[in-house]
C-alpha cells in the first residue's frame, strides 16, 4: 500500500465526514441543485468569473475563497472539501496562490478527482531572485492579471469541459470570451497610454503585479511584502529599504490590495510623508457588486483606470 495515498485517503475521509456531520446540526446544502447539470468549483472568484462567462446556465459554479477573502490566507471549511471531491471538475490557479487549499486539492487529486492547476500551463514568469528563494516557489501564481494567458486559460478550460460534457460547444463559448477579453486588452492599453514610459514605475504591497507589468510595459520598482505570498515577514530593514529607495526615486504612490492588510504599506507612507499617497487596486479577488470590479475584465479595467489617475501627470 502505497503510504502517501492512505495518508490523503484519510485527509479528504476526515474532511467530508466533519462536513456531513456539521450539516447535521446546522443548514445543509440542498440534496440537487445542480438539476442535472455538470458541476465546477472554482477555487477564487476571478477563477469562477472565467468559468461561468464559459459555461453559463450549462453547469453549476460554486466558488470556495469569497469576494473579498485573500488566496493566500484562506483556510477550507469541511464543505470546501466535500465540494472539490464531489465536482465534475474543480479550477485551481496552483503555482502556491492557494496555500491553504494546498492539502485538500492533493488529496481530492489522489482520490481521482479532476482538479484543472491552470497556473503552470500559463507560461508562468519567475519571481526576481529575492522572490524565488522563498518558500513558496520561483514562479508568479497572478497569472489572471495578463488578459492574454487568461484567454489561453480560458481555451484549456473548454477543452476539459469537452471532456467533462461533450454535449456543448465550450470552445465556441471560450472564443466568445477571448473576442472579450482581447477587446478589453485594447482598451487597458489605451487607458494606461496617459502614463508616460518614463512614470510606468510601480510600488506595490506584494508581488502580484508581474504580468500586468509584463503585458503593459511597466517595472515593478520595489515591493512592501517580499515574495508571491501575502503571508511573508518583512524585516525592518526590508521596510527601511524601501523607503530609502522610494525616497531615492522620487516614488509618491503604493499600490496596496483590496484583499489584504494595507497596516505595512501606509506605515512606509507614514514614514515617507504627507505627498505619499496609497492606492487601492484589486488583486486576489473580484470586487462586491457594484464595484465596477465584479468581472474579472471590469477589475482590470478599473485597475488600469486607478494606476493610470495615479501616475499620468
């Protein structure tokens, strides 16, 4: 017997035997609300925008990290493991954005069940040197924010479904969405030409701006939090780089993130003074509705809108 996958058999056991006694005392899930149709869990929100602008009212979406809630940070719930166990196919990002979820998705992957890790099949860029000696690996898991890896993402995703269901033309929809997402690159470009090539310079809270410096022609001067992950541990002298750097440059924004503490960033603004502004962008999750944010191609629009007020002259 195989030691590991007893261990995993014991895990995901473990998880959903917790979540059906849980349902017991409380609410349950009703016993069909899928009507027939296939199921997808999508592990965040940007994930399960992408799926359902594919598959619409042809398949069940349940998204498990909520608007809002960190990647990195997020801890599953028993539900969250019955979930991924029991869906026709569950969309991960992987590349570490979701360390939480890490165990239970290796798990469910042991126990047969089709778990899509659209992050390494993506083109993935690797971290700066700093970034990928840490813990959480050389590669960028923000793959969402380049809108042409999301179009690549969204043909890997159809071609799975075909399998999943051949009875819908999920490619047809995929290119429907590429057409969409390709029209809202345009439209990015087109924004972020008010900001001369000599202010494309950035200061963000995390790592997670790579790609769309990549895709855009920006450079990613220096960052609050070292590395991929939101649950890195700035030294004090990493922070007092910082400053001396932003102060060198001339640097007068940090671009911090709606899904995570901002505490580190305004207190580098604190220390660099009153012309120093922090800007909040969308990164690991799409916005509450009514946002502009609530898409996946809306949050990047508005992204593009709050980087271009903040650095155009």
């Amino acid at each position: 017997m195989n030691p590991s996958g007893g261990r995993r058999r014991i895990v995901i056991a473990a998880v959903v035997a917790a979540g059906l006694l849980a349902s017991c005392g409380g609410t349950s899930e009703p016993p069909d609300a899928s009507g027939g149709r296939i199921t997808v869990v999508a592990t965040t929100s940007i994930w399960g925008d992408v799926v359902r602008s594919i598959v619409g009212d042809d398949a069940v979406v349940d998204v498990l990290v909520p608007i809002g809630a960190d990647p990195h940070a997020y801890q599953p719930s028993s539900r969250d493991a019955a979930a991924i166990q029991n869906a026709d196919l569950v969309v991960a990002n992987g590349l570490g954005l979701e360390e939480g979820l890490h165990d239970v998705l290796e798990a469910a992957t042991g126990e047969g069940a089709e778990v899509l890790e659209l992050g390494p099949m993506l083109g993935p860029l690797p971290f700066g040197e700093e970034a990928g000696e840490s813990e959480h690996g050389t590669f960028d898991p923000h793959v969402w924010m380049d809108p042409g890896r999301v179009a690549a993402a969204a043909d890997i995703i159809a071609e799975t479904l075909s399998a999943v269901d051949p009875s819908v033309d999920w490619e047809a929809r995929a290119e429907a969405y590429r057409f969409e997402l390709m029209g809202a690159d345009g439209h990015i470009v087109d924004i972020l030409n008010a900001v001369p090539a000599g202010a494309r310079f950035m200061v963000t809270n995390h790592d997670a701006f790579g790609y769309f410096a990549d895709r855009y022609d920006f450079t990613i001067l220096g960052v609050v939090i070292p590395g991929g992950s939101t649950l890195a541990d700035p030294s004090s002298s990493d922070l007092a780089d910082l400053v001396d750097l932003m102060r060198a440059t001339g640097t007068t924004v940090i671009f911090v993130e709606t899904s995570s503490p901002t505490a580190l960033a305004d207190a580098v603004a604190s220390e660099l003074g009153s012309s120093v502004s922090v800007v909040d962008l969308y990164t690991g999750s799409l916005g509450a509705a009514g946002s502009g944010a609530d898409t996946l191609i809306g949050m990047l629009t508005v992204n593009a809108e709050s980087i271009a007020a903040a650095l155009a002259p």
